[in-house]
C-alpha cells in the first residue's frame, strides 16, 4: 500500500487507468467534468475498451450543482467507445477506483478538479495488493446492488420518469423525462420486490413561471411563482392589455410535463395482482417493453400495437366465441377494417364465421385488402319473404293491397287455417293462389256473386305484380336453397350479401332465418366452433323500432340475435356484434358482449347506451372516444388482461 499526497492524486490515477483492460469502478460522491474526462479520455487512447461503472451521490439539489449536466455529456460522449454505466446512491459518502483486478484508489478526493489537480489538500492510497482489491471491489457491487444503507438508482436510457406526490395504491403523478411517452403507454417500475405494470390517463404539461406550483402550492420554490404574483397579475382592476402583457413574460419559463397513470397491478407469473399499499415518491418509471406485455397480451390473435411504441396487442380468441364481442364506432372510424382484419386472423381457429353483409362490401375488401379469399358470398336477390301469415298480411297493407270485408267468404279462405300453414317461402306466391281461390268461391253472406268484390281481388292481384314484380314472387325457394347451401360449404367464411335486398322489413326477416338455421345446427352439433358476425347491428336487433324494422318479439331477427347473444356460448356459437349505432342496438345483446372494441363514438346517447350496457367500459373510456383517431380503439373485457388503447394494423 502507497501513499499518495494531493498533487500526485491525479497522475497516479491516470498511470492505472492507461492499462486497463476489463472493468473501471469509480466509486464518487460528486464529478465535475475537468475530472472525469481526462480519465476516460487515457483509456481511449490507450485502445483498451473496459466497462465503465460510475457511482455517484444523489441525497440533495446541492449535489448536482457540484456534478453539473457537463459531466453527463462527456459520459454520453465517450459511450461511443466504452460500456458506461451511471447508478445514484442517497448516502454515498466513499470515494474510491478500482481498475480490473491489480489495482485501486482510496482516499478523500472525489473526482473533481478541486480533489484531482491539487487545489484542496486531500490524501489517498494506492492499494496493490490483490485481496484488498478485492474486496473494494465486493464493496463497490454491494453498493451498487442496493445492499447498503440508502438506495442505488441505476441510470439508463429506459428511465421516463419518476413518481411524485402523493404516492397512492392505485395510481401514481410521474414527473416525466422523456417525450416519448403519451397517452395511453404502459409504465413500468419496481418497489418493495415486486415490479409494477401501469397505464398513462393523462399527461399534464406546466410553465414554471405561467402556472401556480401543482405539488407545493403556498411554499417557498424556486421553480414557481407566489401565489401573490398571480393575485396582482388578475387584479380586474388592471387593463386587460397590461394583464396580457403581463402573463406573456410569465410565458419565457421552463414546461414540465406530468403524467397520471393507473397502477393495473404488479406481475405475478403471467398475471396482474392488484396493488395494495402505496407507491413511494421517487421511484423511477420506464416504458413498457414488449416481454413485459408479453406475459399479458400472451395468446390470442394480434390485433394491433400499442401507440407510439413496438408493443403488439392480442386477443384472446376463445374469450371472444364463448363471451362474445362487441365492435362499436361512428362510421370510417375504423371498425369494420379491423372486423374483416380480425376475420382474417382467426379464420384458421375457427370451423367457421358468417357473416350479415347489409351493404355487400366484405368480399371485396377481404380480397383486396388482406389478400384472403377463403371465403364464399351468396348474394341474396331482392325478393318478398315472410315466415308468419299475419306478417305477410300486414306487410301488404302497407302497399295498399288490403282484403275482402269479413263478411264475405273469400276473406274466410284468405284468413283459412290452410292459409296460415303455407310454407314460409311460398308466402307470395301463396297469396296470388289464395287470390284465385276466392275468385272461384266469391259470395256474401247469402251466397250471391258480388261484382265489386271481384273486381276488389283482381285489382289486389294487378297490385301485388306491379309492385313486386314476377321475379320477386317466384324466387322464394331459389333464396332458401341458397341459404341452405351456404350452410355446407367448405370456405371458412360464409358471407350473406344482403345489399339487393330493398325492403328492410323483408331483410330482417331474411336475416331472422338465417340467424334461426344458425342457433338450430349449432345447438344440434354440441360444438359449433363458429363465429356470426352481425354487421349494422342496429339493422337486425334495434332496442326500439329502427326504420321500418319492428323492436318487437314478431321481429325473427332480434328474436334470434338475443337467443345466440344468451345461449350461443352453450354450444360454441360466438356473436360479433357490429354498429355505429350503440344507442339503437338490443341493450340485452350489447349487455351479453364480454369484450369490446371501442372506436370513435361522438354521439351523447350512443356514449350512454355504451356506458350504461357494458359493465367493462369505464367513465374514463368513454370520456377519450370522441377525440379518437380513426384506426385507433380502445379494447377492453374478457378477451384481453387489462383495458388498452390500440392503433390497429
């Protein structure tokens, strides 16, 4: 061992240094820049590339006016040659350097200009011996490790932030550091053993000078103004050009940006527990990174990525056809691109999906857009389909085709109990056959011909035609075949373009025995292992009448809707439920939706019908969906571990 008097601190330091090889502890309570460059600057010189490790102390303000930001620069600087790494210690008092395993420093210099060049009278020691060395050097990884009084914070270019008052269980105010992270981002940090997941809500950015002190509001802080001077600025007494004046000087400070983030819990194999006691103020935060979220999003079919980061966000497929889904947004939101994507994806999970096409546009963009073709379109002809007699009757009447006075007997054969037994795709056809039947059998009530009431048939008859034309009165058997058909292709994918189809009335109805045929071959199978999605949802299961379309239990498409939506998941028939329209879809259907996908919604009474339907959905959700962008979405429920903004793709 060496004494080492003040001036030769320095040389002696430099002497070592220039032959390192491995590792370079330097052990300081404060650096300043003429100090740490000159030693870093001898080891690049010296070609030698060792790992740098530098422990520095951070107890209070005063330390970092000492080691000033000049010192991290050179840091950064010289990490173009070296492995460099920086660690703060709350009670870091000692100051040594060990380089490798032949040599250290010891003394009462830090490594400052004052402690190195001779401008302080400070002593030190050259330790050589190798068992001392050493132990300097278990000493130095057990500070560094956190295993000594106080806490070591290790620098790196993960750190975003740091949580500020107060410290809660269930959320945490992050002074942020980094620009990159935004609403929405996933936290990461460690306390008490455990490492925390969390979600920025909301980022908060403050002017030094412009704003009253967020966190210390009423006490001496350098970094805020008094509240007296915002008191004289507001004074109403004061014109408002010198008021404007004024606050513009009050513009020329610093912004700080804070983040509120929700505490989701902390990792427990590939769990979330909830967090229980609160955080303490101080501890550094991180971004997420993609193994952190890949214990959470794990399984499932990828639906997109976090914004403004590399983190990919799954769905969890059997959560989706067992609980069902629900895709709700304001038309070119975004919705059904990420309908068809999803198709897409999980196509080869499933035995298959159908689909109600109201508007004819799957195919194509299936085609065209994902390069997908395992699907087959049946494309369903305008035509006139009812499967109720009073229905039919009614339907009619709409047009102005009514029927004789009761009185007569061919208002009995209409009305006959063989009338009401017609098979349902013979409806039509089976009126203009009744029609004739009661021209052959016309009377009143005692039995004698009525002209006019002919006449009245013949006219309904003429009408009948004229409106509906001759092909829509003969293909009702073509359009059943080709539903039934449909049912034993080989595709995966099933879409049932509805878009020829005028009548909304007979849409829904056509849709209703699709819906019936659907629920009656899945309950006979046991396990369907299928998907319905149910585009224009409002169309075929409105909560109040929609259009033309009836709200009530006549109505065989809703009817159907809510039996899948409540009995579908028994035997592996799983709903998407598909609207712009929240407000005017079946709360009953939109309640049984376990997983939803929540796009840009404006509308006041579909954000209340969102809120008030889905128990998953919070306040907070639906505050952010006016002001998405289209392609983004909010994913929450059963089909993913924790609620997630998510930019599709």
């Amino acid at each position: 061992m060496k004494l080492i008097e003040y001036n030769e601190i320095l040389p002696t330091l430099l002497d070592c240094v220039k032959d390192c090889k491995n590792e370079l502890l330097i052990c300081s309570a404060w650096i300043t820049a003429g100090g740490i460059r000159e030693v870093l600057e001898m080891i690049r010189r010296s070609s030698n590339r060792p790992s740098v490790k530098v422990l520095l102390r951070a107890s209070e303000p005063k330390d970092f006016e000492i080691t000033e930001h000049e010192v991290f620069n050179i840091l950064n600087y010289y990490k173009n040659y070296f492995d460099i790494s920086v660690a703060f210690h709350s009670h870091l008092h000692a100051k040594f350097v060990v380089i490798d395993d032949k040599c250290a420093i010891i003394g009462s210099a830090n490594l400052t200009e004052s402690g190195l060049k001779g401008y302080n009278v400070e002593v030190a020691m050259l330790v050589e011996d190798e068992g001392s060395v050493k132990k300097l050097k278990e000493y130095f990884y057990r500070i560094w490790k956190n295993e000594i009084r106080g806490s070591a914070i290790h620098v790196n270019d993960e750190i975003v932030g740091f949580i500020s008052n107060p410290g809660r269980s269930n959320s945490i105010e992050v002074f942020l550091l980094d620009p990159r992270v935004c609403e929405g981002a996933f936290l990461t940090f460690h306390y008490d053993g455990k490492k925390y997941l969390a979600r920025v809500e909301e980022i908060l950015s403050w002017n030094t000078n412009f704003f009253l002190n967020p966190f210390t509001q009423g006490f001496e802080n350098p970094l805020f103004p008094k509240p007296q001077d915002f008191s004289f600025i507001f004074d109403h007494e004061k014109p408002k050009e010198w008021q404007i004046g004024a606050l513009l000087t009050r513009l020329k400070g610093k912004d700080i940006l804070t983040a509120k983030a929700k505490v989701l819990g902390y990792f427990d194999g590939g769990k979330l527990k909830p967090s229980l006691n609160p955080i303490s103020v101080g501890v550094p935060v991180m971004l997420a990174k993609a193994d952190d979220m890949y214990q959470i999003f794990a399984g499932g079919v990828r639906v997109g990525k976090v914004p403004n980061t590399d983190l990919d966000v799954y769905l969890d497929i059997e959560e989706v056809r067992t609980k069902h889904m629900a895709v709700l947004g304001t038309t070119g939101s975004g919705k059904s691109y990420f309908v068809k994507l999803f198709i897409t994806r999980i196509a080869d999970s499933l035995n298959k999906i159908f689909v109600l096409d109201p508007h004819g546009e799957y195919s194509n963009h299936l085609e065209e857009l994902f390069n997908f073709n395992d699907f087959t379109e049946v494309e369903i002809p305008d035509t006139i389909i009812f499967f109720d007699h009073e229905k039919l009757m009614e339907f009619l009447k709409t047009y102005g085709v009514c029927f004789p006075h009761p009185s007569s007997n061919a208002h009995a054969v209409i009305q006959s109990e063989t009338a009401r037994k017609v098979t349902c795709y013979e409806s039509l056809s089976s009126i203009l056959s009744i029609i004739e039947e009661a021209l052959r059998t016309v009377k009143d009530s005692k039995g004698r011909t009525h002209e006019h009431l002919i006449q009245y048939l013949n006219n309904a008859k003429q009408t009948i035609v004229e409106i509906f034309g001759s092909e829509a009165l003969e293909n009702q058997r073509e359009v059943i075949e080709l539903i039934k058909q449909a049912f034993d292709s080989e595709e995966k994918v099933i879409i049932f373009n509805l878009r020829k189809v005028d009548e909304p009335t007979i849409r829904s109805e056509i849709a209703g025995y699709i819906l019936r045929e659907l629920f009656k071959t899945g309950k006979k199978s046991g396990d369907f292992n299928s998907i319905l999605v149910l585009e224009e949802a409002h169309n075929f299961a409105p909560e109040k009448g929609y259009g033309e379309v009836s709200a009530g239990r006549e109505n065989l498409s809703k009817l159907y809707a809510e039996k899948i939506a409540s009995e579908g998941r028994k035997f592996g028939l799983g709903l998407i439920v598909v609207s712009q329209r929240p407000a005017q879809v079946s709360k009953f259907v939109l309640s049984q939706t376990n997983t939803q996908v929540l796009f840009r919604v404006i509308n006041d009474n579909d954000l209340k019908a969102i809120e008030q339907s889905i128990e998953s959905v919070s306040r907070n959700i639906v505050d952010k969906l006016p002001d998405l962008k289209t392609g983004y979405a909010f994913v929450t429920g059963t089909g993913i571990e924790i609620p997630t903004l998510v930019e599709i793709m």
